[in-house]
C-alpha cells in the first residue's frame, strides 16, 4: 500500500488476503491450489508483481470472483500507484525548490516567473533537465573544481544552479577542440588586453580561450554561493565560470588565471 495527500494505492493482493482470511485458507495451500510457488503467491498478495490476465483466470478458477473483477483491481491499482508517487515526489520537490533562490533566477531570466509552488518546481525541472529534482542532489553529478578545491555541487544546490547556468551558456560558445598547450601563450595574449569596458575584456577572454576548447561564462552572482569560479568538463569542451565582478577588473583577472591554472594541472596531466 503506497500512501499520498490525496491518494491510497491498495493492491488487489489485500483483497486476495481477505478472502483468504474469510475462508481460513492459508498461503500455502492456496499457492497449491493456484499452482504457484510460496513466493510467488507472497510477492502478488504485497502488489510486488503485477495481476497478469492470466493471474486473474486462476484468481477466478480458484476464489470464485470473475476474471474481470481481478483485472479491474489491478489497473485502478495501477493508477492510483502512480499518481500517489507522483504527488510524493511533488511535494519533495517542492522543498527542495525552497532552497533555492528562485525569485533571484526569475529576476536574471534563467526561469520563468511564477509564484505557484507547483510550476516552480516544474520550471527548475526544465532549468536543470531533469525529470525529477532529486536528481540535483544526486551523488552521481560531476564534481567541480573551484579555485583549486574539488567541491561536489550535490552537497550545495545553489552551487548546482549555477553550474547548470554556465553550461546552458557555454552551449553557445563555440570552440576547437581541447589544447592545454596553447594556454601559456593564450594567458600572454590575455594580459595584453587593455579594454576599455568590461565588456571589451570579456569579448577578448572568450575569443582567445575558445581557440585552446575552453568556454568562458561570466555569471552574475546568487545568494548562497561563496565562490567567484569553477571549472568542470562538458561534453568536448572545458567551462570555465566566473563570476561577474564588473566592478574590479583586476579581482576578474586574478579569478580567471587561477582557474586557468587549475585547467593546465588537471588536464595536462
């Protein structure tokens, strides 16, 4: 029996125990009776294996009720089944989407803007492309480098949006293939540049980054995150993300070359 808000999923098995309980038949004997093992009998009576048709003729051969009423009971049990787990994992999500800055994504128009708890959690679904939130928090994500330091974004959701964010982002860079030995003399090129916005400097960055596989994304900054970059692989191209300091080019600088630093360790390696 899987229990919901709203939901009571009983499997036909409960009915099969009651009348068995009615007529003093124990498991044993009715597992004879059906022709089936002990263990086969226990498993369909807790709903672990489904009421096939053809279990239904036996149910009607040996209990007495119609085939179809065995049928009926299993596909309402079905049904019942999957919405009760539905709204569970719902109402997780839900949770979890609370710890997120929701409000502060929608301002930055990473997600659309709602305040129904429900759309929330289905909109951060898509964000993350995923077909539960659980999914975030698994343990199976990849890990990030941040500044040196091996964090897994599991163990900070906010640290998995904006990882996630960075590669929606990078999608869009278009870059060679990987070549850590072109970085030397790319970090030469970037500390010539002398751009008159940030903008300029950014545009640069990325121009020159791209020709070594390495995807640039500036971010702006979310409530809960206490790091300025990362660095993780995706795909055939390293990302490199960054958050955005418009307002002090040199602690840009300085955050870009450590994580710099940190791709020419890991992957020349």
């Amino acid at each position: 029996m899987v229990k919901s808000r709203s939901y009571i999923a009983t499997p036909p098995g409960e009915t099969i125990r009651e009348q068995l309980k009615d007529r003093g038949m124990s498991q044993k004997e009715f597992a004879v009776r059906m022709d089936l093992s002990e263990k086969h009998v226990s498993k369909l009576i807790n709903g672990e294996v489904q009421l096939t048709p053809e279990m239904a003729y036996r149910l009607e051969m040996v209990l007495g009720a119609p085939a179809k009423f065995w049928n009926n009971l299993e596909i309402i049990y079905r049904e019942k089944l999957v919405k009760a787990h539905a709204e569970n994992e719902m109402d997780f999500e839900i949770a979890l989407a609370k710890q997120l800055p929701y409000s502060k994504m929608a301002q930055y128009g990473w997600v659309p803007k709602t305040k129904i708890d429900k759309e929330k959690a289905i909109c951060l679904r898509k964000f993350f492309e995923v077909v539960n939130l659980s999914l975030v928090t698994d343990k199976r994500l990849e890990k990030v480098t941040f500044n040196g330091t091996e964090i897994d974004p599991a163990d900070n959701p906010v640290v998995a949006v904006w990882i996630q964010k960075a590669r929606i982002d990078a999608r869009a860079i278009s870059t060679d293939a990987v070549n850590v030995e072109k970085l030397p003399h790319a970090i030469l090129d970037i500390k010539k540049i002398r751009a008159k916005t940030v903008e300029e400097f950014y545009g640069g960055v990325k121009q020159i980054l791209s020709a070594c596989g390495v995807a640039v994304v500036f971010l702006p900054h979310i409530q809960g995150l206490h790091i300025k970059g990362a660095t993780f692989e995706d795909g055939k191209k390293i990302i490199i993300a960054l958050k955005n300091q418009n307002d002090n080019m040199e602690k840009m600088r300085t955050s870009l070359f450590r994580e710099l630093e940190q791709v020419e360790k890991v992957y020349a390696e």
